[in-house]
DNA sequence: TAGGTTCTAAATGTCAGACTTTTAAATGTC
DNA sequence: GACATTTAAAAGTCTGACATTTAGAACCTA
C-alpha cells in the first residue's frame, strides 16, 4: 500500500483509495484486521486525523468496520447483500430523483428487468413467498388504504416476485428497480376502480407464478406495465391541463 | 438537520445521516451549499474534525463534492449516472467475490436481465452502438488476443447491447450485472473453438439486433448463456479431478 | 476607462497533541 | 475454578494551530 507524493489529490482520498485497491485486489482478505489508525498514520506519514477521514470514506462503503477497545480496529468487511441492498436502493433513488427521468424510462427500466424474473419465479419461488404475494393482494383490496401504503404494498408483492426467482444477486439488482420507482409511484392517486384493476392484474400474476406459467406471467406484467403508464399519463394530463 | 444527544452512535455517523436525510427529502437541493465546517460544528456542537468525518462519510458516497478557497465549501452534489455506475460495478463485484457467489448464479442473472434488453435494443440500437458491437466481434476473431483481453472486449460488446436499449436507467442497472462478471469470466481458459463458437453466436446476436428481430436475438443470449455455463462447468470439473 | 496585478479573506486541507470511552485480556482474590 | 479488578490498547472526540487554495475586491498602470 502506497500513495504518490507528488499527486495533487487529497491526502484521504488517496489513503482510502490505496486501502481500497488492497481490498480489491485481494492483498486485504475479509474480517482481516487493518493496522491501527496511529501505524496507518505513521506508514504513510500524515496525520491521525488524515487517515480517519480515509477509513470513514470506507466505512460509508461498507468496505470496512471499525470496532473500539482491545483488539479493536479496522477490520474488512464481507459485504453482504442487505449492505448492498440498502446502498442499491438509496443511490436509485437518488439518481431518478435529481436527473429528471421520465416516469416512462424508469417505468420500462423495472418491468422489463421483472419480466426477466418472471420465468425463474414461475419455475422456483416458494410457498412462502407465493403467500407474500397473496397477502399483500389482500391488503391492497382493503378500504382506508392510504396511496402510500397501496404503493408500498405494491413494492412488498414485487419483491416477493423477484424474490422467488431465488437468485439472490437477481433480487440484488433488482431491489433498486422497483423500490427507486416508489417516490414516482406516489405522485399517482389512485381511485379505488384504479386499484380494482391493479390487484385484478396482480391476482393474474400471482395465478400465473402459481401454475408455473410463465408466458402469462410476463403477459401479465406487460399489462400492467401499460395500465401502470396509463395512469401516470392520465395525471400528468391533468396537471398540465387543469 | 437535528441529532440526538442521547444516541449512542458515533457523532460523525449521525450528523451524515442527518445530512443525507435533508438531501434526500428535499430540504437540501442539488448545487446547494451547506453551511461551512466551523458553521456546522457550531450547529451540532461537536468539533471540526467530527464534522469533516460527516462529510467524509457523505463525500464517499457522491452525495457531496466540495470546492476549497473563499466561496468554497460542500455543496449537494448531482448523483450523475457515470458515478453511479462506477459505484454499481465496485459493489456489484465485491459482492460476488466476497460471498462465493456460483458462477451459475451469477451468470443466470446476468443473462436474464441482458435478455430484457435485447427487445428493446432490437427496436432502437443506434448505428453507432451496432458498430461498436462489430468492431468488437472484430477485435475477439484477432490471433494472439489475451483471454482477459478477450474477456474485457466481451464485456464491451454487451455494455453496446445494453446501451442499445437506450434507456439509461435500464443501462445503470446492468452495468453491475455484466461488469461484476468480468472477475468471474477471467478464470476460464479459451481454446480457439471456444472462441470461435461465441464470436459466432456474437454475430448472430448482432444480425438479429441490426435487423430488428427480438426473438432471434433473445435466442442468441439464451444459447450464449447455455455455451458460457457450459464452458464454466468443464473448467470447474477439470479442475475437480484432475 | 479598460485591463491586468496584487492583496485579502474565507474556506477546506493538514497537522500535533491531548483527553475520553470502550473493550478484551491479564491479573488478582476468594 | 469462578468472579471481581486492573490494565492497556484502540477508536472516538476535542482544541488550536498552520498551510493551501481560490474568488473577489482593491489597486495600479497604460
């Protein structure tokens, strides 16, 4: 682990960055133990606080953990797929909320990513989350539903969907999909013959995934992802035009 | 922007969920400037340098940049979908080569997700993505091409694939998928039959995209991904039993 | 007056050293 | 042997200082 002298970026950048290519790189193996923050400090010749700021940079990646007391420090850390997750769902979020994507781009983006789901869901998911499905169908009929917990509900019977493909990188890529598009989902109203025809269509793919048909599973979805595009159409219309 | 005193999590942690939190809901809009370090510190009433760490935390994740000199400072940061992608190819291959992911599941992800492009990319790849993807079939027919030079034009292929479905969403989505792979795929060795059976599929793949023709192309993937696992099962039992 | 130069102040980047808190392990006691 | 106590190592935090960068103001000069 080294760091050049003569660059111009700054000094935490730099450490974090050599630390992190250790970590790739496969020189730092996982739950291995990183020097203490005073050694780092004396092994690269700056300050305690310098090195801090590098290992907070990694922290925030997940790439690291820090522990105090005896026999604390740095150690690697495995990320896991729930780390992952949270840090997939948030960096979605964030990108469809500050550039501006067309609620039509990102609406495509997630059902042709569940499409792709459907298939392996059909041939694999659980009894378990077969029930998800099933359960979050029922809630969505309930009266005094509010839109936000109906388009919550809505995520809850997606993930399971994607979930039952039992591919667990699958359900990684796809977690940022289809929860990113809940802030979007919740500029929606939905009347309650709205939600008729959205749990109608969910029932047709939850039927689907049961009898391990897949061709109308991913019929079903294609449907939904119309009506879906409909409706947000129809209230953009209606903003624009009042 | 709050923290609460009676928390036990570190100080650095809570001031950056605090400031994420104001990002995300909005309170603090893009190419907005935050308060200085010694404005900040005051706020909260901690130090300069826990501050520092905060924004170190927030900095790793590009939900920050900050300027130095007079009319300096952090500013919020537009999550640019370049900074995504390279922080979606970073986590998505640590997290395959840290949880011992199987090569089938990997690839069975990847393929089912590539395969949701192809439709789309089949209707609307640019001439210039359809080009990028020849010169690439091109590069992979050349004598003396290293695998893991074989390997990374594979993946420029397919990013072209992807990137013809121009929904750059669906593009930021994939990049991990394909990209993670990349680790994975350099651990087989490839004999000049077996490059030349996927050069060939390559170029069917290609036809079918270039003359709009969905079905053939998700054909294509479909018998790419059945020659790819079955390449990676040979090399894993070579080894098993030598 | 136009245009370039120098100065200045504000902000981040870095450093040194000290103190606090947490925690595991060594030590001591019954 | 089991439990309490001490100890030391490490991260977490604070204070105060200095270095570096940079935009803009003030100042000159042609």
């Amino acid at each position: 682990m080294k760091i050049d002298p003569n660059s111009s970026a700054d000094l935490s950048v730099q450490i974090a960055q050599a630390i992190k290519d250790a970590i790739i790189s496969g020189e730092l193996i996982v739950d291995e133990r990183l020097p203490s923050e005073a050694e780092l400090s004396d092994h690269f010749q700056v300050s305690r606080p310098t090195v801090r700021e590098a290992l907070k940079r990694l922290a925030a990646q997940s790439l690291i953990r820090t522990q105090r007391g005896a026999s604390g420090g740095a150690f690697v850390n495995r990320l896991s797929f729930e780390d992952a997750y949270a840090q997939q769902v948030t960096t979605s979020t964030l990108l469809l909320s500050m550039n501006e994507v067309s609620f039509d781009t990102a609406c495509e983006a997630r059902y042709a990513l569940e499409r792709a789901c459907a298939p392996l869901s059909a041939a694999r998911r659980s009894a378990d989350q077969l029930a998800t499905m099933r359960a979050e169908i029922f809630r969505q009929g309930q009266p005094g539903l509010t839109d936000v917990a109906f388009c919550a509900s809505d995520v809850a019977f997606h993930r399971a969907l994607v979930d039952g493909a039992g591919n667990p990188v699958l359900s990684y890529q796809l977690a940022g999909a289809v929860e990113a598009m809940q802030p979007l989902m919740n500029m929606i109203t939905f009347t309650a013959r709205d939600r008729a025809v959205i749990t109608g269509l969910h029932t047709r793919i939850a039927d689907a995934i049961e009898a391990g048909d897949s061709g109308a599973a991913v019929a079903g979805l294609q449907d939904l992802e119309d009506e879906t595009r409909k409706l947000a159409a129809d209230v953009f219309a209606a903003r624009a035009a009042p």
